[in-house]
C-alpha cells in the first residue's frame, strides 16, 4: 500500500467517525422537539406515566389537537401573527430602501444626522424602551390594542437595522451611472428609485425579509405589552397565555407547543437554503 | 456655448435649492425618520425624564422626585443579585455557545456527506421563540429527565427546582438554542480562509491541528469577535426563555437582569425606578457595543 492510498484511507475512516459524531450530535438537537412530537400523541395519563414510551398504554391518539386548537383559537391567532409579520415586514422593507438609497446618493446633513442615529441606536436593548413606550403610546395617546400600533413600532425598531444593510448594498452593489442615465432619459429621482434601483436590491431584500420576519413572528415582549386583548394575540402570547391556563393538561401543552412551532418548521422544510443563506449574509454583515 | 440655460443645468441648480432638499429627503427617508423617531428616540428622551419621576403608570401626574429613583436602583440588593447572577450566566454560556458554535462548524465544513443538511438541521432551534422553547424545555426538565433518573434508580426531582438546577437549565438551553446561529458565522469564517493557505502550512510541515491553531482561527479573528459579542449582547438581555423555563423560580432564584427590570415596572408599578435600572443595563450594553468597535478594528490580521 502506498502513501497516497493509506493517506485516502484514513481520510475516509475520519469521515465516517465525523459523520457518526454530526448523526449523533443532530439527534440530541432534536431530542426536545421528537419528545414533543411523541407525547403529543398520547392521554395525559400516559404521559405522566412515561414521557419516553413511543406509544402509550391507552394508544395512540389525536384528540389533543382539535382541543388545544379550539382552546387556543388557534387559527384567529395564527391569523393575527401573519398579519403582523408581513405588514411589518413590507414596511420595514420599504422605508429602510427608500431612506437607505437617499442617504447613500446625498451628502446632506439631515441624512448624516439620521444614519448616525440609527447605527448608534442599535446598542440599546429594548428594556431601556418599553416603560416610556407604554407610558407614551398606553397613557397618553391610549393607542395600546391595536395591530396598526404593534406594526408601527416593529417597523420603528427594525428600520435602523434595514437601512444600515441597503446603505451598504446600495453603496457597494448599484452604479450610479444606471441613475444617470435614467435620470437623462427623463426619470425623476422617484421613477429612478422604484424602477431602477429598488428591482436591484432583491438579494438585500430576501435577506432583510428573512431576518425581519422571523424576529416579527417569534417576538414576545413588545406584543405583550401592546396587545393585551385576547382576539388579537399572537403565536408567543397565545402560547404563554395558554401554559398559564393549562400547564397541567400536559397532553394539550404538548398539542399547543408542535402548533405553536409548526407554521415556522414547514416553512424551512422549503425555503431552509434561503433561510440558511440570509441568516448568514445578514449576521456576517451587521 | 449655450445662449440660454440649458435644461440640464437647469434641473442642476433647481437640485440645489433647500427646498428640494428638504422635499427629496422627506419623501425618502421621511418614513422610516418619523417611526425610528417615535419608536426609539422619543421614547428613549421621555424615559430619561421618567427617571426623575415616581409615576405608577395609572395616573395623570408624574410627581418629580430629583435622583430618588437612582438612589432606589443603587439600594436594590435583588437588582444586583439579577446583575451577578446574569454575569454567571452570560459567562458561561458565551463561552459554551462558542465552543460548541467552532465545533459544530468544523463538522460541517469538513466535507462530510450531507453537511448542507446538517447545517440546516442544527440552526432549527433559533427558528423558534424563546417562549416555546423555553416551555418544550420545561417539559423536557421536568418529566422526561426525571423519567430518566427514576429509570436508572435516581430520586427523581425536576433540575429546575434547586437554584443552581435552574442555573443550569438556562445555560443549557441558551447553548442549544444559539449555538447553531453562531455555527453558521463559523462557516462563513472558514470558508472565507482559503484552501491553499491550509496546505501550504502543511507543505512545511504543520500538523493539521497545527494549521488549524497557527492559520486558521487567526484569519477567523474577526468571526470569533463578532460571534462572542453577539453572544454576549443576547444572553445578556435574556428574558423570553427565562420566562417560560424558569419564571424565575424557584424562590426567584433565576430572575435575570431583564427580567427584574420588568418586574420592578409592570409588576410592582416602581416605573421610575424599573427605569433607572433599565438605563443601568443600557450604559453596560453600550459600554460592550464600544469595546466591540474597538477590538474588531484593532489588530485585524490579514492573509
């Protein structure tokens, strides 16, 4: 045996010990949410019995699922959180290409006012925020329990973010000799930005949707304070408020939780490459 | 050249009239300006002036009070607890969450079959909100572990329980639930150092662990500032999970910074106090942004 065999030999017998230790390491990630999927189709009684059995003395069963959906109104929350989502989303997508491509183009005061205010505003943590957001928004304008001001505010706390990446895509990805032409073949600055330039931001747009629209749905604390009627709570709130009520019917927490996650993890079973690629592309340039 | 103004030039000096400028940036940024400004600016002003004030959230007036709320803040011994604990806690978990993170990086990047998937697959926890992971934990703590230790002829008392128990369960979910992010800043670190670096190190003689040590993790630099940073600046402001694992108990034991903050406001209605405490953990927040700045910029090495 020569080297360069014994050298492709111990690379593959590496290969296998890693891919052992990733199989190995994958299934204890998942542990937490194949015990729920478990569980989820058990009676309370077997569960309390034995959390880690397959199947339960009493069999298998569905009837958490129809109970814990109509306890949690579940569709009117899921409802509530889509909503949110995407209008929060598209705004903040909007706004930020449009203040991010006149920052870039201008070298006005205004503008170098506002983006410096942005990116230092990134340091402070939301705790710092939420006591004057409701003394303003519940005490003295009382615009508390309504989606628009939850939407409002997402955008407002996710703009600086957003058009701190679209400055940087626009400064680095659009050539502003496209804007002149446009501009000598009459476009306004208006028709330059949404027919020209926005179109070119897709790849910043993807990534700022992604990220944007999972920190919307899976937010708990400022939707817990804006919204506190109960037709309008979301997925985290919901769930909250439904371990509160139920914590000692496991069977229907367990049903809550898996429709809870469910929504999010069929959508990665399609866009997962995207997902993976933004997430990335957003964390490794913010 | 031209004997009247040409339209070109025109347009060129109508661009330069304030009131074009003005209406250019209100039409652009205007927006985004307006609700960055009711929703951080304003409310980060307006809480200043709440500091010096003993409002209870319910009436009218808000009686000024000078410097009472800071001297309240400072006498907070549970408020310090909180800070000390979160520290402990931070501690520990930035530094298992990174471990992990460069592991897990390496395994995906090694060129194994089906690193695609897995790196997809040990990403799914940061999918989900701390609120449910921190109940589908709850529920892992508190029947399957004890399951487990009945199992094997233990006594058979939920982890969450004891204080340091509790402790413990945070920082274990924390390193479940972002490890798999901080994975994937490592991959794009190791992509970003190129094969041929490796193997001219090998060439003259590195072992591959040696490579790894005197190549590799050097030109990762600015990922393994980036990662420990971002770290710090989510389990320092921890509270979804906190919430749902622990509540803080037992005997709030497992109260976090964050949490007390809130408690001190919404619960025990001492907003201006909550909100001293608030501004406390903003001046550390800022204090770490800074030191974040400063050691990414300085010191950067390059292939």
């Amino acid at each position: 045996m020569n080297d360069s065999e014994r050298a492709l030999r111990n690379k593959r017998i590496s290969h296998a010990i890693m891919l052992v230790i990733l199989i190995l390491l994958f299934l204890l990630f998942i542990a937490p949410f194949l015990l729920v999927v478990i569980n989820v189709f058990k009676t309370k009684a077997d569960i309390t019995s034995n959390p880690l059995a397959l199947i339960g003395k009493h069999g298998f069963t569905i009837k958490n699922f129809p109970e814990a959906m109509r306890k949690m109104d579940f569709w009117k929350v899921f409802l509530n959180s889509l909503i949110i989502t995407v209008c929060s989303t598209i705004l903040t997508i909007l706004f930020s290409a449009m203040a991010g491509f006149v920052i870039v183009r201008n070298k006005w005061a205004a503008c170098t006012l506002l983006f410096s205010a942005m990116i230092a505003s990134m340091v402070i943590p939301f705790q710092v925020l939420m006591v004057p957001l409701v003394s303003v928004y519940g005490g003295i304008l009382g615009v508390l329990n309504h989606r628009l001001t939850l939407i409002l505010l997402h955008t407002g706390f996710s703009v600086s973010m957003a058009t701190f990446m679209f400055h940087g895509a626009i400064h680095t990805n659009i050539p502003i000799e496209l804007e002149e032409a446009a501009f000598i073949d009459g476009c306004t600055r208006w028709e330059t930005f949404w027919k020209i330039v926005f179109p070119l931001l897709r790849p910043t747009i993807a990534t700022v949707a992604i990220i944007d629209a999972m920190a919307f749905w899976n937010d708990y604390l400022l939707p817990s304070l804006v919204l506190q009627k109960k037709e309008l709570y979301t997925i985290p709130i919901a769930t909250q408020s439904f371990y509160g009520t139920y914590s000692t019917d496991i069977g229907l927490v367990m049903a809550a939780l898996l429709l809870a996650m469910l929504p999010i993890l069929i959508l990665y079973l399609f866009l997962q490459r995207y997902i993976v690629k933004g997430v990335t592309s957003g964390a490794v340039k913010g | 050249m031209y004997p009247r103004l040409h339209p070109e030039r025109a347009i060129i000096m109508e661009r330069n009239r304030l009131s074009y400028k003005v209406s250019q940036f209100l039409m652009f940024a205007g927006p985004a300006a307006f609700l960055f400004c009711a929703t951080v600016i304003v409310p980060f002003i307006y809480g200043l002036y709440l500091t010096f004030t003993s409002w209870d959230g319910i009436s009218r007036t808000k009686p000024f009070v000078g410097l009472a709320n800071y001297a309240a803040a400072f006498a907070d011994t549970d408020y310090w607890s909180a800070l000390g604990r979160t520290v402990i806690y931070s501690f520990f978990s930035v530094i298992l969450i990174n471990i992990v993170a460069f592991l897990l990086a390496y395994l995906v990047t090694s060129g194994v079959k089906g690193q695609n998937f897995f790196r997809a697959g040990f990403f799914i926890p940061n999918l989900i909100g701390g609120i449910v992971l921190g109940y589908v934990w709850k529920f892992v703590f508190n029947r399957a572990f004890v399951a487990i230790a009945d199992a094997l002829g233990g006594t058979g008392t939920s982890l969450l329980s004891t204080p340091s128990g509790a402790m413990f369960c945070l920082i274990l979910v924390s390193v479940w639930q972002y490890a798999g992010y901080m994975m994937l800043i490592y991959v794009a670190g190791f992509m970003s150092v190129s094969e041929s670096l490796k193997e001219a190190a090998m060439i003259d003689g590195c072992t591959p662990a040696q490579a790894m040590w005197n190549v590799t993790i050097p030109l990762m630099r600015s990922s393994f500032v980036q990662c420990i940073f971002l770290s710090i600046t989510r389990c320092f402001m921890v509270y979804d999970v906190n919430l749902s694992l622990t509540k803080g108990e037992p005997f709030n034991s497992s109260v976090m910074a964050a949490m007390h903050v809130y408690n001190q406001a919404f619960t025990y209605k001492n907003y201006g106090t909550g909100q001293a405490q608030a501004l406390i953990l903003f001046i550390i927040c800022a204090i770490v942004g800074v030191t974040q700045v400063y050691i990414g910029k300085k010191g950067e090495v390059q292939a």
